[in-house]
C-alpha cells in the first residue's frame, strides 16, 4: 500500500517512492494554454502550493528530459504532453526561509543561494557577483544574450515573511516593502524587467502565496502579469474535491460513513466567483485519512496541531495594541453563525490598511478563515468548516482573556458538559450564564444577542464530545446551537434555542410567550431528518430554552 505524502512536497521523490499522488497535471495544460504567462496563483497555508511548484519543476525542467517517464506514468499530462515539456531552464526561490529578525540579510542570502546554485546547476558562463540582485540581472542578461534558452521563475511563498513581519511591526513591513531602497522591492523592479521589451529573458513565471497584500505594497498591484485566484479555470487546482477525498478515503479504507465527518471538518473551501464545487484543504483532510490508518480509528484529536500554529499568529489581526479592535466584532458575528458581505473580494489591499472594512473581509477570505457562500449582488462569505470555526473560537477566547474581559474555571466546564452528554443535565447553561453576568468586564462589551450566543458557542465547543453547530438548518428552519454527538459514549445531544428581551420592554406574559415560542421551533427542529437518525440509533435529544433579559439568564428549560 502506498504512504499518505502528509506535509512532503517533493515531487520527485513521491513518484519514485511509491507515495499516494492526487493527478492534478491536467492544470499544466491549462496553465500552457492561458493567455498570460505570467500569473500569481494565492491559496491559504496548506493548500499543496509548494508541492504544484515542485510539479512544475520537473514537467518543464529541462533536467528531468530524460525522466518524464518515470515521473508522469499514469497522470493525465503523460499522455497529454505539451510542446513547451522540458524545454525551460528553472529557477525557483522560496520566500517562507526568511527570516524575519534579520530580513534584510536573510532575504539576500536566499537569493544568493539561489541564483548561485542555478548558474552551477546547468553550467552557464554567468558572473557571480558580490550583489545577489545584480547576479540575477547577470542571469537575465544571459538569456537575452542566447534566444534559444528559456527562463521559468517559481516563486512560493512569495508573502510568507512579510505576513508574519506585519503581524509583529507594521512600520517595518511597510520600510521593507514599499521603501524605493529595499531589497524586497528591487528584487520584484528587476523581475519586472526580465519580463519587458523585445525578447524578454523571462519566458514564464508563476508566483504562489496567500494575499495579495505584500506585491500591492512592492509593485502597487500585480502588474507583472495576472492574478488568476479566483478565476474558475483554477478553483480546483490546488485542494482536494469531494470525489478526490471519496478516492482517497477509499484507498486507505476509512469506512464512507466518515466522510461526511471530514467534509463537515475540512471542506467547502470555494475561491472562484461561480458556483463551483467545494475544496477540501489537502493537509488537513491528508492527516484525518493518515491518522485513521495507523490505528482503523478516528483521530481522537481532529485538527492538526500544525494547523492550529499556522493560524495561531492571525490573532493579531483582531488583537493589536494590546486592545481589541473593530475587526473582533466581525469575528464574534462569523462565529456565532452570521455571514459577512461585501461589495466584491479585493484582489489588490495593501497591509498597511484593515481599518477599510472590505479590506479586513477580504483577507479573512485569503487567509482561508472565510470562504464564498454565494455571490448575489454582493459577494456573502462564511467560516468554510468546523476547523475554522474552532480555530476562531480561539482567538475569541484569547482576546477575551488577554483584555481581562472573561475567565471561567475549564475544568468545571468540562465536567459539566460531560454531565449533559451523559445525563442530559441542564447546568451546563446555567453555569456559562452565571459567568457572563460575573465577569462585569465583559458587560459592556455585550451590544445584542450575537455576543451572548457566540460566547455559548466558543465554551460549548471545548468538548470533546459534540460538534457544536450555529444556524445548522433543521426542517426549513434555523436552530440557534446544535450540539451534535461526536463522541460514540455520548448519550445526549442537544437543540438550543436563544430568546433575548430588555428589561425596558418586560411585560407580564413576555417570558411565557417567549418559552412559548422557543419550544415550536424546537419542535419543529427535532422532525428533521438528522435529528431523528440521531435518535434511531439511541440517541436521547435534549431540547434547551434559554430566555436573556439583557445579559442574565432569567429562565432555562
């Protein structure tokens, strides 16, 4: 049996290894096919960028001629060859190894390295000067010099530094960017010159990263070329779709019955502006497959950890200058199951600007922290997947915590919600209740019913055993929590339904009526499908009303 490539993006060894392989070759003839030669290709961390670059390499290298066999048996490209196969001369940088103490020098020593090892590798006649820019200037002159060699520049990663620089110090960010003398912005003035004029040196390149922040700041845009991110030609190009999953799930033997578990963990990543289908994240869905195989068991942890510390640095985004600031609340409604909307996703923002509220949402959407529900006359994003929504959960818990806004004892939270899975009890409610009216610090930050429920939502989801749902449909309506069963020892799931009034409007039968209508809606809820598998298969529901006048719980049944 093959081996789960998790977190390998060499190509050549996963072809001559015998390591499990995903064909997305047939995108090469795309790619050939575009009318542009130059493009920059964005997709969140953990997409399989690196590992498309690497693909790259070997189909046009002119290095691996003789290996095009070896490499490409069985893919849709070995029988669909392309004039332009093996004919380019590669050179590749990585900007994820730079080291952001030191950018300046780091940044020019990977170039060094670089453009060094390229003229070595393939033998040229090429200076090799003291200045790794001007050795690249050295390289393109070369292939002016000599029309009957082709250059192709891959760059991965090309923001991965200047991301986590602007999250530490966005002064510096924007002097390493933007400023006329930096590095980074000399190095994209003299690709852009490679790519200009008659005979241009640079015959293609292709550009990978996560926003388009980082080149709007170096070049105002990215007017090298083209931006084909969300261009429907490429929506599944990189990431997994369902059929691909059910394939792989299949190979590896984890029963069907758990895809629509990892669907509901990993998928419904949607980049392009039409309706197309749904993308699993590769790593993500990759680990649940690899570690259901070492023990014919589901993970008993079902979010990587490497996942987690991809994203653990965005909290800054919402968290900055020790304070919360106007993005939190964007968060705190996305979590609580509302969706955003803007007028179009941005394709060029600079970082030096979140406080544009279109600019936050369309790096949310970038770093894969939202994606496309539908596009009507604005564009409506939400959170893709439970890992996602668990992930923000976190950041709201933290941001709380950091300002000093709210704290509870976990343990005890824990225990309680053991006691509802297996007992079915109530405490639980009244328990996370008692704590919003407690922590005074969080009372004036409580503006209407969506932070209450968010709050419910991101304690509810520390347990083990549910996956805890907002805005689940349920029989043509909408419940407010849905506290599915995750752990098979559960014996107790849950239907919670949220009723706010102000005191200022209080009226003798308010919270009679309110009870009143909070049980036909969860009456309604339980006739769902879902609902009644769940208990089919013994399952006991619990259906909770919960009443708010302003923040206190004033009744729960």
């Amino acid at each position: 049996m093959k081996r789960i490539p998790y977190g390998l993006t060499d190509f050549v060894r996963i072809r001559t290894e015998d390591w499990y392989f995903v064909d997305k070759t047939k995108y090469i003839e795309i790619l050939e096919n575009y009318p542009d030669n130059y493009v920059m290709f964005l997709r969140p961390r953990r997409f399989g960028k690196t590992l498309f670059l690497a693909i790259l390499d070997a189909y046009y290298n002119v290095q691996y001629r003789d290996d095009f066999d070896l490499l490409f048996k069985d893919t849709y490209i070995h029988s669909h060859k392309t004039k332009e196969a093996n004919s380019y001369y590669m050179l590749m940088f990585n900007f994820s190894v730079v080291d952001t103490r030191e950018v300046e020098r780091s940044f020019l020593h990977h170039i060094k390295l670089k453009v060094d090892s390229f003229i070595r590798r393939y033998g040229f006649d090429i200076k090799i000067d003291d200045s790794p820019l001007s050795t690249l200037g050295n390289i393109l002159d070369y292939f002016i010099e000599h029309k009957n060699k082709n250059l192709y520049i891959l760059i991965d990663e090309y923001d991965h530094f200047a991301n986590r620089l602007l999250l530490q110090d966005r002064k510096e960010y924007l002097d390493v960017v933007s400023q006329k003398e930096a590095v980074f912005k000399q190095f994209f003035t003299v690709l852009k010159a490679g790519t200009s004029g008659n005979n241009a040196p640079i015959k293609r390149m292709f550009i990978t990263g996560v926003t388009p922040m980082t080149m709007y700041d170096v070049t105002s845009g990215f007017n090298i070329g083209r931006n084909i991110s969300l261009n429907s030609a490429f929506n599944e190009m990189l990431g997994l779709t369902e059929d691909e999953v059910k394939e792989m799930m299949e190979y590896f033997n984890v029963p069907s019955k758990y895809f629509e578990l990892a669907k509901e963990w990993y998928d419904n990543y949607q980049f392009s502006k039409k309706n197309d289908s749904k993308i699993f994240n590769t790593d993500m869905i990759s680990y649940f497959v690899e570690e259901y195989h070492k023990e014919n068991e589901l993970p008993r942890e079902l979010i990587d950890i490497n996942v987690r510390s991809d994203y653990s640095k965005l909290r800054e985004v919402i968290y900055t200058n020790q304070k919360l600031n106007g993005n939190f609340e964007t968060l705190k409604n996305l979590i609580a199951g509302d969706t955003i909307e803007l007028a179009t996703i941005k394709t060029d923002f600079s970082g030096a600007n979140f406080k544009d509220e279109d600019n936050f949402k369309s790096l949310l959407f970038y770093l894969g922290l939202v994606t496309i529900k539908e596009i009507k006359l604005n564009t409506i994003l939400k959170i893709p997947n439970e890992t996602i929504k668990r992930i923000d959960i976190d950041f709201l818990k933290e941001s709380l915590e950091l300002e000093e806004m709210f704290e509870l004892n976990v343990s005890k939270l824990s225990n309680l919600l053991k006691e509802f899975a297996l007992n079915g009890s109530l405490e639980v409610f009244n328990y996370l209740a008692q704590e919003i009216k407690r922590n005074t610090g969080l009372r004036d930050y409580i503006q209407n019913e969506q932070t209450i429920k968010a709050m419910f939502l991101a304690y509810l989801s520390l347990t083990p055993y549910f996956v805890v749902k907002s805005e689940l449909e349920l029989n043509k309506g909408f419940a407010d929590i849905t506290l599915k069963p995750l752990n098979p020892y559960v014996e107790y799931f849950g239907l919670v339904e949220f009723k706010f009034y102000h005191k200022k409007n209080e009226k003798p039968n308010t919270i009679k009526t309110l009870i009143s209508d909070a049980k036909e809606q969860l009456d309604k809820y339980e006739k769902d499908e879902l609902v009644q598998n769940f208990i089919k298969e013994g399952k006991k529901l619990v259906k909770v009303v919960l009443v708010f006048r302003d923040y206190e719980l004033v009744e729960v049944q």
